[in-house]
C-alpha cells in the first residue's frame, strides 16, 4: 500500500505506531481528522494476517469514525487503533494484560489528547481501565458511560426500524427474519432487542459459546459461517468485521435490508452499493446505524459529566436522519452513502470555516 498517497487522497493526519518490547504489544493508532475536535475511536485487537492488512483496516475504520461523529452531530473528529494480537491469550495472563494496556495507555498519552480511545472488537471495560491509570483520554470506563455496545446496538435497531418503515411501510420488527453474522458483543444485544421484538433469529460465529447463549436466550437458529449470507430472510445484519458485503457475497443475498452495526460493511461502497440497489436491497450506511456506542461514550466529555438520558434522546434521533437519508436516495436517485457521506463533509467543512475566525481572550 501506498500509504502516503493514501493519506493525501482521504485526508488522513496521522498515522502512528506503538511497539512494546517487553509485553508485545503491536500497535496502530490512526488520526484521520480533528476539524470539528479531537479524534474518538475505539481500540480493536484482531489477529492480522499480516501487518499490511492491520494498515488498511485501521486507516479504513478511522475515516469512517469521523463521518460516523459528524453525522451525530458531535464535537470529535475521526480516529481508531487496532492491535495485533489474540485478546483471548491476552485475558488469561492477567500480570501481562494489565503492563500491556498500561503501555498502550502512555503511547495513547503521548498523543497529547488528539485521539481518545474506548473499546471495540477483542477488548472490554477492564482493559480500559488499565489504560486510564496511564492516560484520561479514555471513554467507556465503568460507573460513568461503561460498555458501549447496548448502545450501538440499540442504534442499530433504530435503523432496522426506519429501514423497515421505508421498505415495508411499517417499523415493526415482529415476524421478521433477521440474519446476524457475529454475536460477540454487539450483535448480542441486537439479537435481544430483535427477539424481544418479535424477530426471528438466524445467526453464525466462530465461537460457539457465544452461539450456544444467543440459541439459549434467543432460540435462534444456527448456520455455519459462509451459509449466512444465503440464508432466506428479511434483514441482513452484519455485526463482525467489515466488508462482507462484497462480489462473492451479494449473489447469494435473498434480503430486502442490509443493516448492522459492523463498520465498512461494503468492500468498496460504489461498487457495492450499485450492485445491492440492483437487487432490489435497501443499504443503510453503517456509520449512521453503528453511531449510537459513540453517541454514548460522547456524554463521559460533556461539561457536568455522564447523562444516559440525554444519550438516549440522541440514539433516538438516528431512526429520523435514517430516514431522511433514505427517502433523499429514493427521491434524488443517489445511494444512501452518498447522502450520508455528503451530509457529513458538509457539516466538517462547514466548521472548518468558521474556525478561520478571530478570537480573543479576556
């Protein structure tokens, strides 16, 4: 990869990475942009095939944070980090867990407050913790805003919701089959906040325990991990990693809906997108549906402190702008991650000028 000229074309800032020597740790934190302020984005630990592959996916989830804060209307700019590594070797040395997130922490620190991190895929609450001894800029900690994925998840059901309103002309869920791939954190709460409205489950992972709890608490029903995508259903719901929505996928999509709370769910949006509208299949932009975790999270950097209420009213509104965007694309012709990718370097550029105005201080 050419990663300058990839910088330069997207906008990238900065490109950073962290190398501990004695806890291994392998890390690389992505700013991409801090126009309307500093960069959020959680911490990811994967096992990459190999680094460029880590290069790519952070580069890929850091822009796609800022378009996901501008488009919710926060005061936080674009940034993520992802980790090399196994977090299930990790957890189970609990000497090395807490020096290797404590020295994340201190490169996290070194950023002089430019990205502020929080959990995401292969790390939790306590991991955060570890890197709070070391750095404040840290969200998603315990007794304030805590675990954020109830609430991507519940974001993520208010778009299921609006993308059911647009396509079958009501928003309840009830009767509906929904596939969800992946059911670590995220797509639990999905499953629950579907079944408890009346969905059917057809779900695959590549840990059964998690799948053993989503069929115990939910019913749901099991398929393995490349039968997913040709299940019959109403609702597509990616809820892991990113791009599976791509060339070998789509033809065996019998869906109406494609809406989860995984980030860059279209290999290559242009492409994919064409060829979802084609088949007749409602898109919803991810960074729209999976926005309320950060919505959440937000609210631990708001003057006075946490406020679930005013987090809720927040997530609340992502059924709305949903909507408009759908509508918009159905009205104008334009792809649905068109209007939102517009609608987001609006509001940036928007802000970007007025911070070339003069100010004084008493």
């Amino acid at each position: 990869m050419d990663k300058f000229g990839y910088m330069e074309k997207y906008g990238f800032e900065q490109l950073c990475f962290f190398h501990d020597k004695y806890t291994g740790l392998k890390a690389i934190t992505c700013i991409h942009n801090t126009v309307l302020g500093p960069s959020l984005g959680g911490t990811r630990v994967w096992n990459y095939s190999n680094e460029e592959d880590a290069v790519e996916d952070v580069l890929r989830l850091a822009r796609g944070m800022t378009y996901k804060s501008a488009l919710a209307g926060l005061a936080l700019g674009g940034g993520k980090s992802v980790i090399i590594g196994d977090a299930s070797v990790l957890r189970k040395d609990p000497v090395r867990r807490e020096a290797f997130w404590r020295a994340f922490g201190r490169y996290i620190e070194g950023l002089n407050g430019r990205y502020i991190t929080a959990e995401d895929v292969g790390t939790s609450t306590q991991d955060m913790v570890y890197v709070n001894m070391e750095t404040s800029n840290v969200v998603g900690l315990p007794g304030r805003s805590g675990d954020p994925s109830p609430y991507t998840s519940l974001g993520a059901f208010k778009s299921i919701q609006a993308c059911c309103q647009h396509v079958y002309g009501s928003n309840d869920v009830k009767g509906k089959t929904v596939a969800v791939q992946g059911t670590g954190n995220t797509g639990y709460y999905l499953c629950k906040l579907l079944h408890e409205n009346g969905a059917k489950l057809i779900v695959s992972d590549i840990s059964q325990e998690r799948l053993d709890r989503v069929v115990s608490e939910f019913g749901a029903t099991v398929v393995g991990t490349e039968d997913i995508y040709g299940v019959d259903c109403d609702i597509y719901a990616p809820c892991a990693l990113g791009a599976t929505v791509n060339d070998q996928t789509i033809p065996q999509l019998k869906c109406k809906i494609v809406c989860g709370t995984a980030n860059n769910v279209l290999k290559d949006a242009p492409v994919h997108a064409k060829a979802l509208r084609d088949k007749g299949i409602t898109y919803a932009p991810d960074y729209l549906a999976n926005a309320g975790g950060v919505i959440n999270v937000s609210y631990e950097q708001a003057e006075g402190g946490y406020n679930e209420e005013a987090s809720l009213r927040d997530i609340d509104r992502i059924y709305y702008r949903m909507l408009d965007i759908l509508q918009v694309a159905a009205d104008t012709g334009k792809f649905t991650y068109e209007i939102a990718d517009k609608m987001a370097e609006d509001r940036i550029e928007a802000v970007r000028n007025i911070k070339s105005i003069m100010t004084s201080r008493a």
